[in-house]
C-alpha cells in the first residue's frame, strides 16, 4: 500500500529516518483502520488517500506560491501523485 519512502527522506539522520518510520507506521494504521470500517480485511492505495489529509496536513506547509493550509496541500499532492506509479 505504501511505497518506499522517497529518497531524500532516507538519507536524513537516523533521527529523522525514525521520525519518517513513526509517520509512514502512523498512516498504514490509520489506512487499515479506514479498510476495516468499509468493511474490508485489507488495505488498497485508495484506503491510503482516504486517510493522508487527516493523518500529515498539520505536517505540510505550503511554499510560497501556495497559500493552503496543510489539509488543502495533501489534497493537492493526492491528485498529482500517481498511486500505481
């Protein structure tokens, strides 16, 4: 259901990795909590979106040619981000 983790993000600190593992964990089991509650004993990418606003949108801030609050952002990365890749 989930990628790994872009490359930048792996070549942070451990500290940071960490950071990134607690996150990536955090939004699996907030994506398999959504699968249960449709009904489904397994997770699909949509579960993924479903759940991404909610679990990092107090995690994003915009650049400056963005003037979204966190939510508004995720949503944005949700619809330029190709899950089947």
């Amino acid at each position: 259901m989930i990628r790994r983790p872009p490359r930048s993000t792996l070549d942070r600190s451990s500290a940071a990795s960490d950071v990134y593992k607690r996150q990536a964990l955090a939004l699996l089991a907030s994506a398999r909590t959504w699968a249960y509650m449709e009904g489904r004993s397994h997770g699909v990418p949509e579960d993924v979106q479903a759940v991404l606003p909610a679990v990092v949108a107090h995690r994003l801030r915009g650049a400056s040619e963005f003037s979204g609050d966190g939510r508004a952002l995720a949503e944005r990365l949700l619809t330029q981000v190709d899950i089947f890749g």
